[in-house]
C-alpha cells in the first residue's frame, strides 16, 4: 500500500483537497445564517465522491477500457429516461430522481463520454473513418443533453471531442477542414433555439438591454465579482450575496461571491489550483501519447478547462449565463462527485506509468 501511495500524483492531489477545503469553508460562510442544511449536504457530497476517487485511483486503466461502452451506454440510457421521467424549472429536464437521490446525467455522462470516445479513437491512425464514428457517438450525447435542454453542457461535449480528435493525432488538414465546417453550420442552430435562448445571447452581448430582467443576474454578477477589490470585504461580509441581490449565489454565481469576500487575491488562488490540475492532466496525456490511457486524461483536463473557463467567464461576463457549475465551488452533488471520480481516473492511470516506467 504504502509503495503504492507513493506512486500517487500528490501535487493534483493536495490541490484537489485545497479545493474541497476552500469550497466547504465559503459555502459555509454563504449559508450559516439560515441556509446551513445545504452546506451539510454538500459535506455528504464531498464524502461520496472522496470515496469514489479512492477506489478509481487504485483501478487499471484496463478496467476502464473493457467498460468504456457499458458506462456509455448507461450514460446514454440515463439521458434518455430523464427526458422521458426528469424533472427541473421552467420546462427544463435536467435531473433524474432514484429513490431517495436526485442526480443530473449529463454531469455523469461527461466522464463516460470521455471514455468512449477514447476507446473509439485510441492507438490506431486516427483518419476519417474515425472522426465519422466518434463524431456520431458525439451527436447522439449532443442531441440528448440540448434536448432537456442544456445548450452550455452540450457545448461543452463538442468541444471535449474536438479537443481529443488533435491530442489523438488528427492531421492538421483534417483537423482544420473539421473546425471550418462546424464553424459553417454552427449558426444555423441558432435557428433552433427557443425563444428564451436567443434573448439570453442578445442579453449576453446588451446587458443593458433588459437590465431588470434577463440583464440581471450578469450585471449583478459583475458587481458582486468587483466589490471585493483586492483581498475582499471579509468573510460572512458579502453584501450582494448575503442580500440576495445576486442570484444562485451557491451555484452559478459563486465565483462572484468568491471575489466578494476574498477578493482578487483569493479568486487568484482558487484558478491556481484549477490550474495546476489542469496542466498536470494535460502534462501526464502528453506522456502517455495518443493511446487511451493519454486520451482520458486530456479529455479529463480539457473537461476541467471548459467548465472553470465557462463558469468564470460567465461571471465575468464574457460568457453567456450556461448553468455550468464551478467543480467543488458549485453547490451540488452530480458535479462534485464526477469531478473527484475524474481526479481518481487521472490518478490510476498516473500511477499505473510511473510502475511501467
């Protein structure tokens, strides 16, 4: 065991800790007055998903390949029935509800869809015929998850799936022919949103167009992001978010009432730590190459990536309002426990080459 411990990625580990330690104690300073329960809750969460980074990291990166299909084809049934049986506001289906849990598939999916694709790709000379088969696979993930309808997460899934099409050695003229014909076809969806999407892009690009509406929660966000100024107004002393100016201060917005309380130099120290995981993922996919085991960990780091840049910018209000949690900041149970199973994936596969080296 202890020979095996040593083996560990302990730099992404400790961060992954720092992280938990940091979103615990700011949760805790948003909900003690009167929304403890939540706080709780996430402990229980945070437990679940520790347990299941610990038995991930001591798992084969063979296991994880025998089972790419079944996790994906479970994925796929689970996003299936929570159109058919979930629930969620404002015409939304996003969670699906096992007895006495209520989980989100497209959260759980996320890592499924990161092993598929890499069985499908993985150690062969990636050309068309494997772009057209994982593109497919892409497709049906895509259609599901914007079908609930959750356009940020099935963004997130295209550009998952770009991203691993060039970590496996897609030709640059193939790789630029691909992004030149998304790009082609990419505005034709937004013919198909609806009408609440499209006022949302409008509003992301004019906040000020609708300022007590749609507008809000951005330039709410912005204000509450900036108030903190450089080390913050103090903990428990957020004034947006205790206030409830700012919405879904435990969720989307929580990175502003990071800033709000923290400041600059905290929300600097929380983006360190999403950076070092980051790179160490990438660093450890660029060492094992194009095969699976160096597929998942880049699709896990580019996953990683896009959910920290998306929720960020969000806030920021560089990026349009996508409902993409902030992994161990974000209030909630699917996110929390898919991200500290990705962290237990990253950790098998680097311990299993540092035994081969």
């Amino acid at each position: 065991m202890n020979i095996q411990l040593k083996k560990y990625d302990w730099i992404i580990f400790l961060s992954t800790l720092a992280l938990i330690g940091m979103g615990l104690f700011h949760l805790y300073t948003l909900t003690f007055s009167s929304e403890i329960r939540y706080f709780f809750r996430q402990i229980i969460w945070i437990g679940i998903g520790m347990g299941l980074l610990f038995l991930f990291s001591f798992l084969k990166v063979s296991f994880w390949r025998k089972i790419a299909y079944i996790f994906g084809g479970v994925s796929l049934i689970l996003l299936i029935l929570v159109l058919l049986r979930g629930r969620g506001v404002y015409g939304a289906r996003r969670w699906l509800e096992i007895g006495v849990f209520s989980m989100q598939p497209s959260e759980f999916a996320k890592l499924s869809f990161i092993l598929l694709v890499s069985r499908l790709i993985s150690e062969k000379n990636i050309g068309w015929r494997e772009v057209i088969l994982s593109g497919g696979v892409t497709l049906i993930f895509l259609i599901l998850i914007a079908y609930q309808p959750d356009l940020g997460s099935a963004l997130i899934f295209l550009l998952i799936w770009i991203g691993m099409l060039f970590l496996a050695g897609l030709s640059r003229k193939k790789f630029l022919t691909l992004i030149g014909s998304i790009l082609f076809f990419l505005p034709l969806c937004y013919l198909f949103l609806r009408p609440y999407q499209k006022a949302r892009i409008l509003t992301f690009l004019n906040p000020g167009r609708d300022p007590l509406g749609m507008g809000w929660s951005s330039l709410q966000s912005k204000i509450t992001l900036g108030s903190g100024g450089l080390i913050g107004k103090g903990i428990g002393k957020g004034l947006y978010s205790q206030l409830k100016f700012l919405p879904q201060p435990l969720t989307d917005f929580v990175f502003a009432t990071v800033g709000e309380q923290w400041g600059f130099m905290g929300a600097l120290f929380i983006m360190g730590l999403y950076f070092i995981i980051i790179v160490r993922g990438l660093k450890l996919s660029r060492e094992n190459g194009p095969n699976f085991a160096g597929l998942v960990t880049g699709g896990i780091a580019i996953l990683i990536f896009l959910q920290v840049f998306i929720n960020i910018g969000m806030t920021a209000g560089i990026m349009p309002i996508t409902g993409i949690p902030l992994p161990l900041l974000s209030y909630g149970g699917s996110s929390a426990i898919v991200f500290l199973s990705e962290i237990g994936v990253i950790l098998a596969i680097r311990k299993e080459r540092l035994s081969s080296s």
